[in-house]
C-alpha cells in the first residue's frame, strides 16, 4: 500500500491542531490520542543523514534504521527493514531485504533504497556518522538483496546499520540534504505534518506502517533545555512525557503523584578530551596534569547528588561482553598535589581554553564550570567557553578547541564503534593520532572472536586513557522520564530514543 502523501498528511494534521485548539492548549492525550513530548534540545537538522545520533529523540519517530534492535539486549535482531544477513567473505556482508514497505511519499523501499541511505554516510561531508563507517567501502543491491562490503574485516556491521535510517532515493536527491531536514520523509511509524522551529515538530499516525498502525494518533514535540520547565510541563499536564531530566527534579517528580518516574543507566557518558595535535597539549605532561586535576567523584556528589550519573572510569568498559571491565594498574585518579608538581615541571604560561557544549546533557553547563574551576586550582590559568551545540559541533570539527568537554552517546553496543568515530585518522576530531590506535583497530577486526577482540580493546583503552591521556572519563548518566499517569507501554531506551511505536495515552 502507498503512503500518504503530502498534501493528505498536511490535512491530516491540520484536523489534529483544529481538534486541539477547541478543547484548549491542555487537551488531554487521552481525548486527542497525540503523545505531547518534551525534550532537552532541538535538533540542529531532522534529516538523519547530517544529525547526530542522540537526536532520534527528535526525528526517530518518522523513520526506521536498516537493522533492527532488541529492546532489553540493545543487539540487532532480524525486525528490521533488513534482515537474514550473512558475512559471504571476510568483508562481504548480503542483507535481505523487506518487501512490501514504502516511505511515506509513496517511493518504495528496496535494495537501492538501503544502498543510497549508506552511500549518504560515507560520502557527504556534512555525516557526522563518517567515522563510524570508516570501514564500509560501499554498498549496492544484488538482485533484490543488499551487499555491503568493508575495507577490512568488520563483525559490528550489522550493529551499525542498527543506527542508519532509510531515506527516500529521489526525494532526498532532488531536495538536497540541507532541504530534507526543513520536511523529512521516512519510512517510520509516524508522519511529519508540521515543524516551527523553536516550538515544535508534529507528526501523524502513519496508517500503512509495515508493522501495522501505531496506537497513537501521533507525537508532538517540543524543546526547553531548563530541566525544571520540562518537569513543569508533565506536572501541569502540558506535556506527557518529560526526557532527560535531571537529579534537581527528581524530589519534585518523585512527590507528584499524578506522574510515573523511570530512572535506569544508558550508555551516555561525559568526557573530557585534549588536541595533542597543538600546543598546550602536544605535551603529554601537561595531559596528564589536566587529567590528575579533575575530581570526577567530587563532581558527581556535588552535581548528582539525588542521583542521575556515577563515576565512569573507561572508554569502552562496560561495551565489553566477554569480559568484565578491566581494572588497570596505572589508572590516573584525582591527585591534585601531583597535578600542581606535574605542571610546575613544565615551562609556562599554562593558558587554556575549555570548551563545552551546554543545553545537550544533563547538567552539562555546570559540569564545564567545575571542571574549569578544578583545572584553574591546579595552576592553569583557564578561558571558560561554553556554546551551544551547533556551534560546538562546527568546532569540534574543524578541531580547533583545546580541551573539550562532551557527552558521548554509545549509538551501538561494541567496543569498535567507540573508538573509531573518536580516535585515530577517520575520528572526528582527529585529535588523538600519535599512538597506534588505527593497527591495534586493524588487529582487533580482524580477530574472528570476540574474547580475544576484547583483549586487544582492553589495551586500546589503558593507552587512550591512562598512558596517551587523549580521553579522561568523568561520568555515565542515569536516564531520568516523568510522565502521566495515562502513559502506556513506555520502556526506557538504552540508547537515547523511546519506542513510540508501542506507547499509547489512555485515560
């Protein structure tokens, strides 16, 4: 069955906004069937192919990543628009595909479509997934099939394609990426009706969904990135559900008993990583006496003190699933006696530049100031620069910051899509390239097991973040959802995204 098209979905959303404005701005979701979200940050783009990955929490409804996932493991599962692949040769993968799916402007969703949709990532500039997909050397269909082949040997393919969404061959051709993310095309549960930048993107119940109809009549969204605005809207019953709150409004949510609240640990975690590409952190003393300054358990009891993160001491640690995260003899920890003596070693000015993004993470602002106060205590004398997130990711970029602090979200769950997006030649900041990550990488894809593989991670880790000092982990946040009592079927997301296909508003 074809989609609607636009047109019809503009109208179908225009009768959803006139059933809203006769019942009030507070319509409950249970008399207009619309699932009102609020979420920390707007997304800088709603196309998928120039988006960072955390903001699915945006544009996920509206499309399908090439692989499916299972909601408790996070592994990928045969659900998806591909399924039944097998590895042909070292680095040659055939992916079937499913038939009888079309996004929703009618184009159907093939072997071609699949292969275009990974084409994107590997060759436009502006994918910030380029890292990850260092290793794919292209991809085509064979027959009705899809055939994606690697550079080297890569087992975590179809963990990756578990974060690829599916767009629309023609028209993202013909609109241009730039236009695609002004009105995207899916192939997901949900249909894009209407977007106000600064205020909210509505999308509609897709009724010719592959896996049946969503129970929801659609999903409206809306952004505040004061974490006490979006608990004050679940509370005032302007919104139903809540994301990415903090532990300053757990008391509060907690107390209301009008509200459900979740709080289960997700794979996103806050680093802080130097450019030891140009002076002041071409010298590894100076890494490391940066590193020796932070107070990661200060932080988190000063900061999180309701709960909402813990310490984290790795890069990958818990990604491991053969083993359990490795405890290395020469960890760095909080010694800020060591980090004066280590920076007194070194000729001055010690000036820096701390960089942060704020807004996008928990707490994220006030994480920057503190660390920025710790790295002043041990004699850097310390430029404090937050920004928001686009203009963060422009420099982060172009790799121009000196010590930079940033959520990192684990898209999939495998030790190889950690490092390769961050460290080595293909990363996306390129600023940790003088040891060698890229032939450990190698060497690690290329270890049919996975124990073995783990091994080789496990000393990529210690030399990123304890020798090379490139990364220093601070902490992994809790996820913290609020949310009314009329909410149905929410499991809380490892990742970022919840599953709004299996939720539902009742009364």
């Amino acid at each position: 069955m074809r989609a609607p098209n636009r047109p019809a979905v503009l109208a179908l959303a225009l009768l959803v906004l006139a059933a809203l404005a006769m019942s009030g701005c507070s319509a409950s979701s249970s008399r207009t069937g619309v699932l009102r979200v609020v979420a920390q940050s707007e997304p800088v783009t709603l196309n998928p192919v120039y988006s960072a990955t955390s903001d699915v929490k945006s544009w996920g409804p509206m499309f399908d990543s090439l692989v499916g996932t299972d909601r408790a493991s996070t592994e990928p599962d045969q659900n998806g628009l591909l399924y039944g692949w097998t590895r042909v040769t070292p680095t040659a993968w055939r992916f079937k595909v499913r038939e009888g799916v079309t996004f929703h402007n009618g184009e159907v969703f093939d072997a071609a479509a699949a292969a275009f949709s990974i084409q994107q990532i590997i060759t436009d500039p502006k994918a910030p997934l380029a890292g990850n997909f260092s290793a794919v050397a292209g991809a085509k269909p064979v027959g009705a099939d899809l055939e994606v082949t690697t550079k080297e040997p890569f087992p975590a393919l179809p963990s990756m394609l578990a974060i690829t969404m599916a767009v629309p061959p023609k028209a993202y051709q013909k609109e241009g990426g730039d236009a695609f993310g002004a009105h995207p095309i899916g192939t997901g549960p949900f249909v894009f009706s209407d977007y106000i930048r600064g205020a909210t993107l509505e999308t509609v119940a897709n009724p010719h969904y592959w896996r049946g109809a969503p129970k929801l009549k659609g999903v409206t969204l809306s952004w505040s990135t004061d974490a006490q605005t979006r608990a004050s809207f679940v509370q005032t019953g302007q919104a139903d559900i809540a994301l990415d709150l903090t532990p300053q409004t757990l008391r509060t949510v907690r107390a209301d008993r009008n509200l459900t609240v979740v709080e289960k640990p997700i794979d996103a975690r806050y680093f802080v990583y130097f450019n030891q590409k140009a002076p002041p952190f071409d010298n590894p003393d100076l890494r490391r006496a940066a590193a020796l300054a932070i107070d990661k358990a200060g932080l988190v009891q000063g900061l999180f003190r309701q709960g909402g993160a813990s310490v984290y001491d790795h890069f990958v640690g818990d990604l491991f699933l053969e083993k359990k995260p490795p405890a290395y003899p020469d960890a760095i920890s909080h010694d800020l006696a060591e980090a004066k003596s280590l920076l007194a070693s070194v000729p001055g000015p010690h000036r820096i530049t701390f960089s942060y993004a704020t807004g996008r993470s928990p707490n994220d602002d006030q994480i920057g100031a503190a660390i920025v106060g710790m790295l002043q205590a041990a004699g850097f004398t310390v430029t404090n620069e937050p920004m928001d997130f686009a203009t963060f990711s422009e420099r982060r970029n172009s790799n121009t910051m000196q010590a930079t602090g940033l959520q990192i979200i684990v898209a999939f769950r495998d030790p190889d899509e950690e490092f390769r997006p961050w460290v080595g030649k293909t990363a996306i900041t390129k600023n940790c390239v003088s040891a060698p990550y890229d032939e450990l990488s190698a060497k690690a894809l290329a270890e049919p097991e996975r124990g073995p593989r783990e091994e080789i991670y496990s000393q990529m880790e210690d030399l990123l973040i304890n020798k090379d000092v490139c990364y220093v982990p601070i902490l992994r946040y809790d996820g913290i959802w609020a949310m009314g009592k009329n909410v149905r079927g929410f499991v809380p997301p490892r990742f970022a995204s919840p599953d709004y296909y299996e939720i539902s508003v009742g009364s």
